[in-house]
C-alpha cells in the first residue's frame, strides 16, 4: 500500500500533480476540493453548508471535512493505498487523520510539499479564475486563502518534518519537470511506480 499526502499552498499545482501521480502509482487522487465542489454544484446540504466557507476563501469547518473523509477512505479502491490532496489541514485534521489510519494499522508513507512563489500563485489562481468562472479564485479571496494555509496548514509541515516523511518539491516550471522531481523523491524514499500497488 502507498499512502501519499501532497500539500501546499492554493495555486502551486496540487490538483494537477495528484492527477498525475494517482495515474503514476495506481491509486485514487482524494481531493476535498473536488469534493466540496461537486457537492456545491449538486445542491447538497453539504454543498449549501461548504459554498459559505468557500466563497469567502476559508476552511470547510473540522468536523465536515473529517466526516467526508473518513466515508471516503473506507471505500473500496482506497484501501490499497491513496493520495490525499488537501487534506488535512489544520493540526486537528491530522490528529484526526492519524486516529483513522491507527485503526486500520497503517500511518502515512510520504508526505510531499509543494513549494511556490505568492505572487506566481495568485498569478496561476487568477488565471484559473477567468478560465473556469470560479467564485472562489477573486484575487482578494486568493489573498485570503494563502493567508489561511500559512496560518493554519503550514505549521503540518513542521509536524510532518520531525516524523521524517516530509519531501520538498520545488512547484514552479514546467509540469513534467515537477512531476519528475515528485516521482524522483518518492523513489529516494523506496516508492516507486512498478510496485506502488503492491505495497
């Protein structure tokens, strides 16, 4: 089993590398981005509770996001591994994530951080924003959301660090240039793509 986690800041490529290296190493991509989306789009209660935090650029609140991805990992095709975007996010969130695996005898493999610049991410995230029409990339939200992760996702690094699985990838230039970086350093840390599966 391969048990990944990719964070980083909003705009530094998370989406599309877990895309990426779901593909590489066989397992499901978890975005609680994603998730909460569909769920806006849909109409659901949790979509109605969800947009609120969303559109003003904070975080869907512990006990949601906890829920959704406990349900989540306990489908079938997450149990031979998977690769968590977005989640956790808070110090809670990881406590609560380290609970879940301790029950099911497993603990995260690695967890990848993604290094970017601010203002290339509000370039990227403002971009994305005309492209897509999405109401939660305005540049004041965007400046909101970064604002968010360093105070509440970037203390994990520190947490993921003492633990000896954290990884740091430099996120800016072409796609495949990180994705190789990624796949580099997953293989320095005994993960690779042939055996991903079977792990």
């Amino acid at each position: 089993m391969t048990r990944l986690l990719l964070i980083g800041p909003p705009g530094a490529g998370k989406g599309t590398q877990a895309a990426r290296l779901a593909e590489i190493y066989g397992v499901p991509a978890i975005s609680t981005g994603d998730i909460f989306r569909s769920n806006v789009k849909n109409g659901t209660e949790l979509g109605t509770k969800a947009k609120a935090f969303m559109d003003a650029g904070d975080n869907v609140p512990d006990s949601l996001t906890n829920a959704l991805i406990r349900d989540r990992l306990e489908e079938d095709d997450a149990k031979n591994g998977f690769l968590l975007d977005g989640y956790p996010r808070t110090t809670d969130q990881v406590r609560e994530l380290d609970e879940f695996l301790a029950s099911h005898g497993s603990a995260l493999d690695v967890v990848v951080e993604l290094e970017a610049d601010t203002e290339v991410v509000v370039g990227r995230l403002r971009k994305r924003a005309l492209e897509q029409g999405r109401s939660d990339d305005t540049e004041e939200v965007v400046r909101h959301r970064l604002e968010v992760y360093s105070e509440q996702t970037a203390p994990l690094i520190k947490t993921y660090a003492g633990r000896d699985v954290l990884v740091t990838i430099d996120a800016l230039g072409e796609v495949d240039a990180v994705t190789a970086r990624i796949t580099e350093a997953l293989f320095d840390r005994g993960i690779s793509a042939t055996d991903a599966g079977s792990r």
